[in-house]
C-alpha cells in the first residue's frame, strides 16, 4: 500500500500542465496535417490534440518532428494526447493502439490518452484495417457497426498499466455522462485527469463540467465554436451557428474581436480547455489569440443562457444513421 501511495505521489508530480487552447486535429486531411501542425506549433500552440480515429497521427508526428528539429520547441513543451479507438478496448489490446499511436507520432510517451467512446466494439487487427473506424466490415453486402461484450472497468485497467509503465503521463476519458465518470471514480486506481465532451454556448454541460471539476478532473471541450464544426459533414445546420447570435457580435465589436475569439474566450473563462480546428494559418494565430481580454459576468451568464442543450456529436444519431446500428450513449 504505501508502495502504491508513493507511486501515485510521484504520478501526480509529474503530471504536465495542459495549456488552455489546444489544437483539434479531427477533420484535417492527411495532406495538409504536418503543414498545419508545424504552422500551429509556430503560432505559439503547445497542445495538440489526435486520435488514431482521424486517420492522420503519421502526418501529425511529421510537422512535429519538424518543428522539433527546427527548434520551435522541445519535446517537452508540447502536451500531446491521443484516444483509444473502441476495437481496442479489450485489456490485451489497450497498449498495442497505444504503441501503434506513438509510433505514428514519432514520440516516446504521451501526456494523455483518452478512452474515445464509451462504446466497445470488435476486435480489428492493425493489418486488416487501420484505423478501422465504425464499421466491423466496410465490405460486407450490407454493412454495419457492430458492439463487444468489453466491460469498461476492464478497458481502464489496461489504461492504468500505461501510466505504470510510463508510456502516457496521464489517462482520461471522452464522452462520458456522470453515470459513467461516478462508476469510473468508484473502481479506477489511477483517477482520470481529463473529461473531453462536447461543449460550446448551445451545450453547456454545466453540471456535468461542474461535477468533473469537483472530482479534479480537467474537462477539455472539443467542437467549442458548435455547429461550426458540423457543416461541412452534413451534421448542423447553417441556421444553428453560434456567430451571428446579438451577445456574441455585440462582444466581438466591444472587444474588437471576431465571434470565434469571444466563443472561445468564453470557453476557457468558464474553465475548461477548448480544442479548435483550423487549417488556415491566420485563423490559428486568431484562435489563440483570446488572452489579452476578459468578458464580463453577465456577458458570460448571457452567453451561457444561449443554451439549447444542442448535441451535434451524438452516436444515438449518427450511428444509426450512417452506420446502420442503434448506439445511444446519452439519454
């Protein structure tokens, strides 16, 4: 016990301090990933956020080895996380897609890994297909996603043993409710540290966010400018974008900034850390660019109240939908 108390003790010591404004690499092409990953880190980004779902870790690890030779910073200056897709959540295979993600990104440990979903699926091996997204058989007549017996309790033991070993410095998990962090906070021997939802002005996730908060756990917000994200995937509408709503322009032309500055000013100001994407090398230098300002409380209370409870990224929908199964993860 007092082994394990020590272990857990030099642990926290070590844990990396994640910078607030992180790049989101979900949706950027293989072919422009390095040039935007060196571009973000240039621009002053030191959190960088993959996943071996999007398909483009290789071309993510090429513009940060670029960057690292070029002296843009150290290895050691950047916070890097990566997810665990869901045909890996079976213990045995926890640290193979752990190894496969870091050989990808050229790196030797990373500062976080996240369950992706909620959600198990079955086995893939690397050789028949990688990444091997939603689909059990993408060649089959007719097609469809597929779930796996895998208890979570067990997929987060194989993500303990990561920390052990020394190969990520921090694990945590995505798209949990508070059903499922309550659960994971009541068997995990190493706590999470990070809790990545979806979040922006039409989801707040106030209780859910305040809940993660009083358990010490960081919550990143991924898709923070909403419906923005969605467009160009068919999953929002045009109508439903955050932009063009009155307190947000007023904000932006008090503040001299543009709508996305004032989202995403209100994001960290809240608490959370925000991923954003972008492959454009003046919106990255915009979108980090939310420092030298702070909104008020009632302007944060009236972008708060914009609140719709409005989910773009939700497997109950979209996996049905294009994947052909039923998979709902929020009631």
């Amino acid at each position: 016990k007092l082994q394990f108390l020590y272990f857990i003790g030099q642990h926290l010591n070590k844990m990396p301090k994640k910078p607030s404004v992180g790049l989101g690499l979900w949706k950027i092409p293989p072919s422009q990933c390095a040039d935007t990953v060196y571009e973000a880190i240039k621009a002053g980004y030191r959190h960088l956020d993959s996943a071996s779902d999007y398909g483009n870790e290789k071309e993510t690890g090429e513009g940060i080895a670029r960057a690292l030779k070029d002296g843009l910073c150290k290895r050691e200056d950047l916070y890097i996380t990566s997810k665990l897709w869901n045909t890996y959540h079976a213990k045995e295979h926890v640290r193979p897609a752990l190894e496969r993600s870091l050989s990808d990104l050229g790196v030797t440990y990373l500062d976080s890994y996240l369950i992706h979903f909620p959600i198990a699926q079955p086995f893939v091996p690397f050789e028949t297909r990688y990444p091997p997204a939603w689909f059990f058989d993408p060649d089959a007549k007719e097609p469809k996603m597929e779930r796996a017996p895998v208890p979570l309790h067990e997929t987060w033991q194989g993500m303990e043993s990561l920390v052990e070993e020394g190969l990520v410095k921090t694990i945590g998990v995505c798209n949990y409710n508070s059903g499922l962090l309550h659960d994971l906070m009541s068997y995990s021997k190493i706590k999470p540290s990070d809790l990545q939802i979806e979040s922006h002005p039409h989801l707040t996730q106030e209780r859910l966010v305040r809940m993660a908060k009083e358990y010490g756990i960081s919550v990143t917000a991924f898709s923070p400018l909403g419906a923005a994200a969605y467009f160009e995937i068919n999953m929002a509408e045009k109508s439903e974008s955050l932009f063009d709503k009155a307190v947000i322009k007023t904000c932006a032309e008090k503040y001299q900034k543009s709508p996305a500055q004032i989202i995403l000013r209100w994001g960290v100001q809240r608490g959370c850390c925000v991923v954003t994407k972008s492959t454009k090398p003046d919106r990255l230098k915009e979108n980090i660019n939310i420092f030298d300002f702070s909104l008020t409380d009632e302007e944060m209370s009236e972008i708060s109240s914009l609140n719709l409870n409005r989910r773009f990224n939700d497997p109950g929908q979209f996996c049905e939908a294009a994947f052909g199964t039923f998979c709902p993860i929020y009631d």
